[in-house]
C-alpha cells in the first residue's frame, strides 16, 4: 500500500518512475542494484497479498500426476510452475504451440534443478518432478486417452482455448471446435478414465455473452455442470470464473507498453470502458485453491477487486514512463490517446455474475456461486450435434441461432445497448469511486 501511495504521489511529475530491489533481496544475494525495474501495472493493481493457503495448494497436486492444457499460454504456464512448485510426481504439459512448449518446458526443467540444488544437503530430497511435454491438442481423443491410460492421471487443469474476442467473432467455427468440443472431449474422456479432479479456466465474458468468446465460454460451463450431475461420474469437475490477467496475452497492458515504446498513439476503444484486472500469479494460486475446495459441478469467481477505466489505464502508463499525455488540455504533450471504438464483441463493463447467491468460502478472495440449475446433459446433446451440422456446413447464423438458444441472453442486441445506457448512466457515480488508477 506505501509503495502504491508513493507511486501516485510521483505520477503528476514529468519524470520516469523505477523500483530498487528491497534491501532484504539485496541481502539475499539472489538480486543486485542492477535490477532496478520499471513500474509495472501490478505494482499499481496490487492488493495486500494473503498467503496460499498450503493445504489447499496441496491437496490435488501433491504427489499425484498432474496435467495442463494449454501448458504454454498465460494461465497455463503459470499453473505449471506452481504445480512445480508444489511437488506433483509428474507433470503433464499439454500445448498447441511447439514455440510455447519449447519455453515453458525450459523453463520448469531449470525450476526442477534449482530446486535440487538448494535442496541438497539440507533435507532429504524429493523425487525429482517428471516433465512430461507433449505436442498435440486437447480435442485429440486419440492422443488424450493414450495420455490418460498411459500416465494415469490424477489432476488436470483445463485452460486451453482461444480467447481473442474481435478474431473469434471473425473465426466462430474454430472458436467453437477449440472451446467448446475439445472441452468435452477431454471431460468425457476424464470419466472414462475415472480422473480425479479437472478445474475449467472460464472468463466474465460467460455473464450475459455478447461474443463468441463468451458464449463458448458458458457453453462449456453448462456442459461440464451437466455432467457433474451424472450419477456415474466420479470425476470432480470445478469451474473458475473471473477477469482480465496482467501482462496475458493479447490483454492491453503489453500493446499500451508497446505503443508507448514507439512513441503512440495509445488505442483505446472507448473512453468509459472499464475492467478487471490481477495478476497472473494470484489467479493461477487461487484457481489451484477453488478447484481443491470442490465437490464437483461448482462455478467459483474470484474477488477482482475494483473495475478499472481503461482510460485511465492508458493514460497512467504514458506517465510513469516519463512522458506527457497529448490531449486538448495539453496538446504539446508527447503521447496521444487515441479512441478507436467499440470493436465487434466488446462490451463497455464486465460481470462475474449472471444471478443467484454468493457463498463465501475459506478464503477470502474466492467465492461460490448458488446460480440457477443447469441445463441437462440430453439437451446438450442436441445443441451439439446442431452446432456439428452448422460447423461442418459452415453456417454461420445457425451455429448463432444455436447458441441463442442454449446460451440465455447471447445474442441479444438490448444486453449490449442495456450495458452501455448504464455505463454512460452510471459513469459519474463510477468515477467518484476510489479507483487504484485516476
């Protein structure tokens, strides 16, 4: 909290702001005055920190054989390391891309020796963690039962799936071959397999869906709730539900740095949009956390912390870089911000709730959600094998007609015009809110 208030206090002044490591880092000898660092956007985002609570980080990853989807994207690399971290027997990097399977395996096989070596000599030393990397998708059937039989897998986070909003509405037939069929073959083949546990990565954009993106993304909870339902099924199926994640791919923050770098403009779709943001490392740890309380077919959102302008966003950023906003009150500034518009899919706010209760649980930053009964697996069915025939004819308004009536609330024009006539109604009140970032 000092170092954010400090932080504020600086940002009026035509200056570029760094962060010196802390003296007890230095004294560490693990850093050196040379790593003087930028501000970066979490520094401003923060919140107070609460620890991981070690049970729960423990309880599905602990000696068992673990799994992630989409192992080198955002989430799932940073779910890799702190499975690492917690002591899996083997773990299982599941990825699209050879470039991000290349990175990430590095990565955790250079985390595994450091480890060793600090561990040498100190306490008995653990078996090493395996590093199982496989090229190849989750809608492989083939290759994911191969996977399950031969490796006998306890845990699998799912967070494989195409999340660019504007390219998914141009490309909704991938979209939805990558979201939401591959989802169900990996759950399908869970069961068969009798797999322990899987926890979906899910978004805000599931909240009343104006997108593809956030249609696949309900889809694919109503599937895995349905299926939790089935009598038969031994396999726990948790959904976690929250928002934006710093520094992600394709997210703002990386293309504002960008655009910064080369002397802007700084592209903002629209002065009143507004969302969520926290780091990649306290959403990885807390969708490790909710996916350990479930006993399956549970929807968990985590606490975001206040919405923030994007505006704002764009414009903090020009400063703490040392440079001057160009606009009508400062037209010799340096950098412009440029409003671009609404782009197709977008939405001016975010919600994590679509309606019901919420039910808190043992830690403070993650909820649970009482929304209403799912839909059943038979109904399902049906929307799916429509979806097939679309996709295959590649009809696109009936893959849309489709999803408008298995999707409550997608599609609609008036959910869009609603959300904006409220964000324009409510933005003065939402500006004199405390915000991190004005």
């Amino acid at each position: 909290m000092q170092k954010r208030n400090i932080i504020h206090k600086l940002e009026p002044y035509p200056v570029e702001v760094k962060i010196l490591p802390s003296i007890a880092e230095l004294a560490s000898g693990r850093i050196e005055v040379s790593d003087i660092r930028h501000i970066e956007i979490d520094d401003l985002l923060g919140r107070d920190p609460v620890q991981p609570f070690k049970d729960l980080m423990k309880r599905n990853i602990l000696d068992k054989v673990v799994m992630v989807t989409g192992a080198g994207g955002s989430i799932g690399s940073e779910i890799s390391r702190q499975v690492i971290s917690t002591h899996p027997s083997k773990l299982i990097l599941l990825e699209l891309s050879e470039l991000a399977l290349y990175t990430i395996e590095a990565e955790l096989a250079e985390l595994v020796e450091l480890e060793e070596k600090r561990a040498n000599g100190v306490w008995p030393a653990r078996k090493k963690v395996e590093i199982v990397s496989v090229l190849g998708s989750v809608g492989d059937e083939v290759l994911l039962r191969e996977l399950l039989r031969t490796h006998k897998v306890d845990t699998v986070y799912h967070t494989a799936a195409y999340k660019h909003i504007p390219l998914l509405e141009k490309n909704p037939v991938p979209a939805i071959e990558n979201n939401v069929f591959a989802t169900v073959t990996l759950a399908r083949a869970l069961m068969e397999h009798e797999v322990e546990n899987m926890v979906l990565i899910s978004s805000d954009k599931a909240v009343r869906p104006v997108n593809i993106k956030g249609a696949s993304n309900r889809l694919q909870e109503l599937i895995l709730q349905a299926l939790a339902a089935d009598k038969d099924n031994k396999t726990v199926f948790a959904i976690v539900r929250f928002g934006n994640v710093l520094d992600s791919s394709g997210s703002v923050v990386p293309r504002f740095r960008e655009q910064i770098k080369k002397g802007g403009p700084v592209t903002v779709t629209h002065q009143e949009i507004i969302r969520y943001f926290m780091s990649i490392r306290e959403a990885a740890q807390l969708v490790i956390q909710a996916g350990a309380m479930a006993c399956g077919g549970e929807v968990y959102v985590l606490d975001m912390g206040e919405p923030v302008k994007i505006d704002n966003l764009a414009r903090t950023m020009i400063r703490l870089s040392g440079k001057e906003v160009c606009d009508e009150e400062n037209p010799n500034g340096d950098i412009e911000v440029k409003y671009i518009g609404l782009r197709p899919g977008d939405k001016m706010y975010e919600e994590l709730l679509i309606e019901g209760n919420v039910i808190g649980s043992r830690h403070p930053y993650i909820m649970r959600l009482s929304e209403p009964s799912c839909i059943g697996m038979k109904e399902l069915t049906t929307a799916l094998e429509a979806l097939g025939v679309a996709m295959r004819d590649a009809d696109i308004s009936k893959l849309k007609n489709v999803l408008q009536n298995v999707v409550e609330g997608y599609g609609e024009k008036s959910v869009l015009q609603d959300m904006q006539k409220r964000n324009g109604e409510e933005g003065a009140d939402r500006d004199k809110q405390p915000t991190i970032l004005h």
